[in-house]
C-alpha cells in the first residue's frame, strides 16, 4: 500500500506574537496620545499664535490622526491573530505610519507657521501623507478580503 506524499509548502501565516502587532498596537495608542493633546492645542491655543486660518487646519489634522491611529490599532489587532496576508497588513500598517506623519505633520507646519518658508516646504508632503494613508486603507481592505 502506498502512502501519499505530503509537499510541505512555505507557510505564508505569520504566528502571533511577532514584533508587527506590537509595534502598531503601541504607534496607535501613541498616536491617540498624541491626538488628544493636539485636540486640546487647537481648542485652546490663542489665535495670535497660529497661521491665519490655522485654527481649522489643526482640526483637520487632529481629525485624520485620530481615525488612523484607530486604523493603527486595527491593523495591529488583525496581525496579531494568525493570517495568510500579513505582508499585506503589515504594508498597510507602513502606509498609515508614514502616512500619518506626512499629512499631519505638514498640516500642523502650516498651522502654526503658515507662510514661513519650511512650513510651505513641510507642508508639501500633506498631499503625498494623504495618499499614502488612503493606500492604507486599500491595503487593509485587501488584506481583509485574503483573510
């Protein structure tokens, strides 16, 4: 009688408690630090210390860290499980990290300095941060729909 060969295929499932939750999972608790206290500067902070039209601008800002940092968390909390797309949710959870400094971090440049030349200088890469956070939020869809 003949048994059947078993091919061993390289697992694409990431076991739990590699470093990629973890790291996600602490960048969005960070971050939602982080978005609070932003959320209170632009509440409280006298309108001679922002830009022109700053005061809306930190809303912004504050509005999207605070949605990504969730994403953050999500992504993290998916990883954390184990899942045959984690190149894919980890890409995400890149594409919300780097996302989020660009957008914010121009965003909040132009709020506070408006037209001094290294907030405009910073303030160019809010469009990229955007889109690289909505590239996030495709790969996080797609690494749902792998699961």
């Amino acid at each position: 009688m003949d048994t059947p060969h078993v091919v061993a295929r390289r697992s694409t499932v990431t076991p739990p408690g590699t470093a990629w939750p973890r790291l996600l999972l602490i960048a969005g608790a960070l971050l939602g630090l982080a978005t609070v206290a932003m959320g209170a500067v632009a509440a409280h902070l006298p309108d001679r210390l922002l830009a022109p039209g700053g005061r809306p601008m930190l809303a912004s800002a504050v509005q999207m860290q605070g949605w990504h940092a969730m994403a953050l968390i999500a992504t993290g909390l998916l990883l954390d499980r184990p899942v045959r797309s984690a190149w894919v949710l980890r890409l995400a959870g890149i594409a919300f990290l780097l996302g989020i400094v660009c957008f914010c971090a121009g965003v909040y440049a132009l709020a506070f300095a408006g037209g001094e030349s290294w907030a405009r200088t910073v303030g160019h890469a809010a469009p990229f941060g955007g889109s690289v956070l909505m590239l996030g939020w495709l790969l996080l869809a797609w690494g749902c729909l792998r699961r």
